[in-house]
C-alpha cells in the first residue's frame, strides 16, 4: 500500500513510500501515519525549524 508523505508545517506533498519501506532500518523517526498519508517535515521546514547552532564560538 502507498502512502503519500506530506510536510506537518506547510502542507507539502513530498512524495510516495511503500508501507513495507517503513519497518525497515532507514525509517524517518518523525514520521506520523494517519490513514494513507504520512506527516513528517519536509527539508525545508527541518532547516526552519533547526533549533541548534550552526556556528561554534569559543
């Protein structure tokens, strides 16, 4: 069964992945399934939202 991955923060659709894709080792932890459709951030809104510095000052 396909289920339709789309950004939780803008509404993005991402892309397609394969149920049987998502027991495996690689699976995206902050992943919520809801029916056919898959909430997670798209790599955009995950650089947005990225909470730690890049820089590091001594």
């Amino acid at each position: 069964m396909r289920v339709v991955k789309v950004c939780r923060a803008c509404d993005r659709i991402i892309g397609e992945i394969e149920l049987d894709d998502l027991t495996n080792a690689n699976s995206d932890p902050i992943m919520d399934i809801v029916g056919n459709v898959s909430y997670t951030l798209c790599p955009g809104c995950l650089n947005d939202m990225e909470t730690e510095p890049k820089g590091v000052f001594h």
